[in-house]
C-alpha cells in the first residue's frame, strides 16, 4: 500500500468529524489530536522495527521491551494509586509474564528467537497484561472501599489480613479475566482476531494465520490470569500495616 | 489504690487522630476486669473508635494501651482480637446464611463449629434453632444484630465490646440480651464494656459508667454517677440538653 493510498483512509477519519460536527459532540479535537498521534506513534515504531530488524542485536530488542513495559507501567499506575509501590509491583508483573511466556515460546522452540518474532509477540503480551492490569486494579480498588466493613469484621474476628481480603481479591481477579475469557469463546464467530486478519489480508496462508492466531490466544489466556494473580497477591498486603490494620 | 484493682484494660493518655482530626483526647483511665461498664455520651464523642482501638483495628496516635496489664501491641493482632471480642451497631453480616456467618471465626482459625454447637448459640441469644439455615438478606434488625453477638460469642472473649447492640431491638428482645449479657458477665466472668445511648439501661446494667464528650472522658465511676453528676457538661446531657 503506497503513502497516496493511505492518505484516501483519512476520508474514514473526515466522517465522524463531520458527524461530531454536525450533531455537536464535541469530539473533533480529540478525533484529530488521536488520529495524528496514532500516524506518528505507528510510522515511528515502523522505522523503529525496520531498524531494530535490520541490526538483529540482542540489545535493541531488549530496549524495545523495557520501552514496552514503561509505558505499560506509566498507563496502568493510575488506576492503583492509592496501592502503595503499584509501579514497582506492576513492573515486576510485566518483567515476570514476559519472561514466562518468551520463557516457553522460545524454550519450546515454537517460535525463533528473532526480533521479527519477539518484539511483536511481546507487544502483544505486555499490552494484554495491562489492560488486564487496569481491569483489575480498577474492580479491586472498588471492592476494598464497597467491602471496608465486611474486611474489618473478619480482621475484628480475628482474620489475617489474607483471610480479610480474600473475596474482594477473587471478585477482582474474576471479573479482570471475564472479557479474554468471554471474547474467546465467540472468536472467529463474531469477529476475525485483528493479527490474524493483517496476516490474511498481507497474503498469508488462513491456516497457517490460524493456528499462530491460536497460539497467541493461549498465550494471552495465561498473561491474562498470570497477571491479575501476581498483581493481586503483591497488592494485597500493602493495604494493611504489621499490625494486621486496614489502612486508609 | 488503683494498683490493687484488676484492669481489664487501661488507657494511658491515649489520644487519637483521623489526619489532622482529633477523635479522642488524652483519655486515661481503665476498665475493671469482671465488670459491666456502660459507655454514654452524645454522638461523635469517640465511643466507638474507642472500641476500634480495644480491639486493635486501629492504634492510638499518642498514649498507650494495655489489656489485662500488658502492653497491647506485644499481642499478636490475632490473638488479641480473639480475646477482645466486637460486636458492632452496623452488625455486619457476610452473604451466605446465619450459620456461614456463626462458624465464621472459628473457620477463620482452622476450626469447625458443629450445627449443633450454633444452635446452642443461637438459643443463647433468643433466636430459634430453626433460624440457621435462613440467609441473612431475610434477616430483620433486631435478628441480625442478635446473629451479630452470637458470631462474637463464638470466640469466647475475655472482653466483649458491644456498641449499641440493643437499639434496634424491641423492649421483650432488649430484656432477653441484656439478662443474656448480664449471665455471660456472672457465670463466665466475661468483662463487659457496652456502649448505649439508653441512660437507664446505663445504670441498670452497669456496675461503672464512663461519660465521653467530643472525645474526652468527662467524668467516670459507679454507674450512680448518672443520678448525680458532678460535671456541668455531665448533668446537660443526663438532662436531654445535649444530644
């Protein structure tokens, strides 16, 4: 596809304008400023991979992937911060899913152990396991404030703090696995996984697509319950002090 | 004379802040050990934070704390909090039935309670057996604050805290607690300290009476103390003036 074709995709970005326009939602700035951005975070990233494939030094895919699990970590933070050390407990969370899993794809020799295979899988993973964060930090904050009182008279009782929190954790965890489980069960029925199509569309083999498609289906099923367990336990006892206290 | 005394708990100059608001201010004083003492005050003067520090769910800003002479930070949180049972005004019940809810303490120490050991219990606080199987959603106030003392029970406490456990009971529930209270103090010793807002129920039930105000311990003894208090600030409140 040639930079002229692309440019005819903008006509794509012009509707909702027109429609954010014409019925005043108010949309047209933030439409603009995510469409420009996207064009320069993606070509920029382009040229990057085309560089970083080119050198095929260890090194520079090892940059890409501490640059993957900072901005992770800098997105996801946020929605943890009254978690005390969220930042470093969310950077041990990508390190460790990351390494698990080009641990046994490169282990296992199902994929090779090339740039052009571990950087896009990695982005792949380390974007599912923050979103899984969020997900996650984001029910598991609400629990602890709707439950405060059922926490307390389980500490008051004479509960650890782990016996305490012990259902607010699970009701998070379960509900941050919820949408990969539910989104897989309908895969291929309701929609085409967006890899899987760009493999298509680029002229690859739909039964090869396939099956590298399910491969990264599996993957992110364990990146997905990897991640909200490991974030779970790590948080979990911040919110108390050595005196089995739930803090504020 | 104090030394001779035996405390079931002691404050030592024990102040509390929640941020920069003070709750309580440099209480001292104590609590006997076998006895009633029924705590009275207006609203928001600290009752139930005191309660909170006894238990160990918070910790005192200044001043220290001990139970039965020891400093209660040497507890083991666990420990502690078994020995000083709570029982809450809210009454707080986990989802399941009234049973899920009585063994809980004894689940949270790797025990079992026996349905028969929670239909004792139940009987104990005037609800019928049949009641254990029953979710606590279909449970009435009164009824829920009943399962509430009963759960506390479970741990046989040395120090039961009960903070407004009969104000939302009808006057036969009422009677049915406080003379089930009263025999937990007599024939087991327990050491009760009670929160309530019931002035007669203060003097009735209580062998002392500590008066708190906007976080201070105004004025504390025998629970007579009530009929003729010394303090100004005191005498308002007997008299309905403060609320």
């Amino acid at each position: 596809m040639s930079f002229l074709t692309l440019s005819l995709a903008l006509v794509f970005v012009l509707i909702p304008l027109f429609l954010s326009k014409t019925l005043k939602l108010g949309l047209e700035k933030d439409t603009i400023i995510a469409t420009i951005r996207s064009i320069i975070q993606l070509l920029a990233v382009g040229y990057v991979l085309t560089f970083v494939f080119a050198a095929d030094h260890f090194i520079y895919i090892l940059l890409m992937i501490i640059l993957m699990i900072t901005a992770a970590t800098h997105n996801a933070r946020k929605k943890g911060a009254t978690i005390r050390g969220i930042t470093w407990k969310l950077v041990i969370t990508f390190v460790f899913v990351e390494a698990l899993t080009q641990g046994i794809l490169i282990g296992f020799k199902i994929t090779p152990a090339e740039a052009q295979y571990i950087i896009p899988i990695s982005g792949m993973v380390i974007g599912n396991s923050m979103v899984l964060s969020i997900l996650f930090l984001n029910r598991f904050t609400a629990e602890i404030e709707s439950r405060r009182d059922e926490t307390e008279l389980i500490l008051s009782l004479g509960g650890t703090p782990k016996q305490a929190i012990h259902y607010s954790l699970i009701t998070a965890i379960k509900a941050s696995l919820i949408p990969i489980v539910e989104s897989q069960k309908t895969i291929g029925l309701v929609q085409l996984p967006g890899m899987m199509s760009g493999q298509i569309i680029a002229g690859a083999d739909p039964i090869q697509a396939v099956q590298f498609q399910l491969l990264i289906l599996f993957l992110l099923l364990t990146t997905a319950a990897v991640t909200s367990i490991m974030l779970g336990f790590l948080s979990y006892p911040t919110l108390f002090n050595t005196r089995m206290q739930l803090l504020k | 004379m104090n030394q001779q005394i035996d405390k079931a708990i002691e404050f030592s100059q024990v102040s509390y802040y929640d941020g920069s608001l003070q709750i309580l201010k440099n209480i001292t004083g104590f609590f006997r050990k076998g006895k009633i003492t029924t705590l009275v005050g207006p609203s928001g003067a600290g009752k139930t934070t005191l309660f909170r520090l006894c238990n160990g769910l918070i910790s005192p800003t200044q001043g220290n704390i001990t139970v039965n002479a020891k400093d209660i930070n040497q507890y083991d949180p666990t420990e502690l909090r078994r020995n000083v049972g709570l029982a809450l005004q809210s009454a707080t019940m986990l989802s399941g039935t009234v049973y899920d809810n009585l063994k809980l303490p004894r689940t949270l120490a790797g025990e079992m309670l026996t349905e028969e050991e929670a239909e004792i219990l139940l009987t104990k606080v005037g609800l019928d057996k049949d009641m254990l199987k029953r979710k606590v959603t279909d449970l009435s106030g009164g009824q829920r604050q009943k399962v509430s003392i009963a759960r506390t029970l479970v741990n046989r406490p040395e120090i039961l805290l009960l903070d407004e456990i009969t104000s939302s009971l009808d006057r036969v529930s009422r009677d049915d607690i406080e003379k089930l209270i009263e025999r937990i103090n007599k024939e087991f010793g327990v050491t009760i300290i009670w929160i309530t807002h019931n002035l007669n129920q203060a003097i009735q039930i209580g062998d002392d009476t500590w008066v708190m105000m906007k976080g201070e311990l105004v004025e504390y003894g025998p629970s007579s103390l009530l009929l003729e208090p010394k303090d100004q600030r005191v005498k308002q409140f007997v008299e309905g003036e403060i609320k």
